[in-house]
C-alpha cells in the first residue's frame, strides 16, 4: 500500500477528560477537514501514544484512553468505512522509534534546548529526556509519511519548523546524486508555517471559555473543574454548572466578548450545540435571537437545557460505538501505515550506511 495522493497528518492526543473546548475546537474541525480533503488527499490521523508520558501520567489509565480517542472521534463522526482516512497508534508502528533514534544523532543539544515549549515546561523539575527530544519524534511522525500538511498550533510551529529543518539537513547530506546533476530527496518536506495556516484556514481561533472565569480558556488542567464541560459530565450536573456559569452587572444579553465575556461564551456554546444538532445556525443567529433579554436566568436555562441534551445525545451516539469496527480500523490502518513508513525507514538506513 502506497499513498499516491499528497498527505495530511494530524495527531489526535491521548485523553481521557475531553471538553467541550477540545470537541468543538478540535475534534470536529479535524473530523471535517478529514471528510472535505479525503478525495484530494490521504488523511493520517494518529494516536501519539508514545507522546503520553512525556511527562509523568497514570499509567494504569493510558491504553483505555488511546481507545476512547478513537471512540470519541467514531461517535463525532469520523466515517471509519473511508480508505483514504487512516486512523493508527504510533506505538505499533516501530519505524516511528527508529527513525527518532537516528534523526536524535543529526540534531543539535543547543537546537532542541531552543524549543520554547520545553524552556516554558522543562524547566521546572525533573524534567525527562523524553520531554526535551519529543520534537524528533513529532519530526519522525511527520517525515515516514511524507506529510506535506500538518495542522499546527501556535505552540507548535517552532517544531515543525525544526521538521523542517531536519528534512532538509538530512537531503542535503543524504540526497542521492542521480546520472549527473539529479537529487533524489530522502524526505519530502512538509510546507511552512505559512502556508499551513492558508491550507487550514485561520479558523483554529475558537476558544470556548471557562465558566467561572471566562477571562481564560476552559483547560483540562484547571483544578477545580467547576468551569469545564467534560463530554463525560453528567447531563444533570452539566446543567448546574452552566446555570452557576459567571455573568455581569449589565443585565442584558449582548455579544460583547470584552464587557460580557460569560455571556458572550455562552452564546457561542449554546450555537455550536445547536449545530452539533444539526440545525444550520451562526452565532449571529443566535446572538438576533436573545439580543436584549434581561433575565440572565432564562437564558441560562434555554442554554443549560440545550448543552444537557447535546451531552445525552453525545453519550449515546458513544455507547453506541461499534468497537468491532474500531478495532478492525485500526488494524488495517496499522498494516498499511507498517508499510509506508518502514519503506521511508529503509531508505533512511540505507543512507546513513545501515543497509546495503
Ligand atoms: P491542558 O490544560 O492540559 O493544556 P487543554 O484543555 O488545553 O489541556 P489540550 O490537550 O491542550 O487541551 O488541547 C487539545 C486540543 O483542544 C488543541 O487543539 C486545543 O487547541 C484545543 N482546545 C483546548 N482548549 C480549547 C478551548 N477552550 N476551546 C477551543 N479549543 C480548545
Ligand atoms: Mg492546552
């Protein structure tokens, strides 16, 4: 199996405490991307297991998570019947250690102590080795497939960059010389930074906000878990957290993120569910339809009611899961990708002189 279309690679974290934030920002907008560009394009979306304990994490919980991943992104609508989406765990496709281990000799100490994401979280503490190369192994990920498009974050583009980098340091040494003055590349390198965010469009702005304070973005990492809706929450107990959600003093349902912050959230939740649901709704739309409404009560509730419905229906499109399926996808992706990326790992080996 060979991808003859250009690819796209996407790395879908493992995690047990998905949000509302990680759905709506995330998860939907891969799984949309991955339906619209499957004609055109391969579409890899993989588990980055071997990236879960970068740094340290419940151990006992890893495997059911890297599964209930790929469960989430089933019941959000990911269609598992389509060849040219490929759904894989890292770990099961050994060429992703290997290669890592070899790009780890081409790349310099001082080059990954630049990283700005591991000065902001190594820094502090035992930090492991893992954490301080991870972004070999991100530029492994990338590079046995040849991806041209990967999706990236603010808090990643230093890393694709240095993907980059190593790609082209790696052709420049081991590009093969063909008859006079042809370059056989070893790695395709993926587009910058730039041109990424014109392929994916600069839509990765939404930010569902925290409840009790929506100053700051809802995080799986807050503490108390009071201002976040987890997709596993309790319809009921969902429904009192949006109703104890932090308002204003004005008194008036307005889209003001600045002045209403809460409220404004509020009405981007309570359109994203309602498109979740299926109606063709904007957040204009929604904001029309409040405008002006002075109990922030009412408009709770009617919020509070509609985010109950979305994690019932969310729920049992889950349990409803079919893990015979998810299991097959996964081992036929996994025999597929097993192939694409040990014919990238052999050429690599060849070039550094490990095979003949
Ligand atoms: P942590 O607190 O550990 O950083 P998190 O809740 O921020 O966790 P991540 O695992 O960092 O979640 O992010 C997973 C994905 O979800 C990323 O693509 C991120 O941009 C997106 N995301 C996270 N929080 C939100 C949010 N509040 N609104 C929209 N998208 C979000
Ligand atoms: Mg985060």
């Amino acid at each position: 199996m060979k991808p003859s279309k250009p690819v796209i690679l996407t790395g879908v974290r493992a995690n047990n405490n998905i949000h509302i934030g990680n759905y709506f920002g995330a998860i939907l907008p891969i799984i949309n991307m991955a339906k619209r560009r499957s004609d055109e394009y391969d579409i890899n979306l993989f588990i980055p297991d071997l990236h879960s304990f970068t740094t340290p994490i419940d151990h006992s919980k890893l495997y059911d998570s890297i599964l209930n991943n790929a469960r989430v992104y089933t019941a959000a609508g990911l269609p598992l019947d389509n060849s040219s989406i490929h759904l894989y765990r890292q770990s099961r496709i050994s060429a992703h250690s290997e290669l890592a281990w070899i790009l780890d000799c081409f790349t310099g100490f001082g080059e990954m102590s630049r990283m700005t994401q591991f000065k902001d979280k190594g820094s502090k503490g035992d930090a492991s080795v893992g954490l301080f190369n991870y972004p070999v192994l991100m530029a492994a990920d990338i590079l046995l497939y040849g991806a041209t498009y990967v999706p990236v974050g603010d808090d990643q583009t230093q890393h694709l960059e240095f993907t980059r980098d190593i790609a082209e340091r790696m052709n420049r040494k081991f590009g093969e010389r063909m008859n006079y003055d042809k370059f056989v590349d070893l790695f395709i390198v993926p587009k910058p930074v730039i041109q990424q965010h014109q392929f994916f469009g600069k839509d990765q702005g939404l930010r569902i906000k925290d409840l009790v304070n929506p100053a700051k973005k809802m995080s799986k990492s807050d503490e108390s878990g009071k201002g976040i809706i987890f997709l596993s929450d309790d319809p009921k107990s969902a429904h009192k957290k949006i109703m104890s959600a932090t308002t204003d003093s004005i008194g008036k349902v307005q889209y003001d993120k600045e002045n209403q912050p809460g409220i404004s959230n509020l009405l981007e939740i309570l359109t994203l569910v309602r498109q979740d649901a299926g109606r063709e709704v904007t957040l204009e739309q929604t904001v029309n339809e409040y405008f002006g409404m002075d109990r922030y009560g009412d408009f709770k509730r009617i919020v509070a009611d509609e985010v109950a419905e979305f994690l019932e229906n969310f729920q049992n499109r889950l349990a409803a899961v079919d893990e015979r399926a998810i299991e097959e996808k996964l081992a036929s992706s996994e025999k597929d990708m097993n192939v694409v990326a040990n014919e990238t790992l052999y050429r690599v080996q060849k070039a550094v002189g490990l095979r003949k």
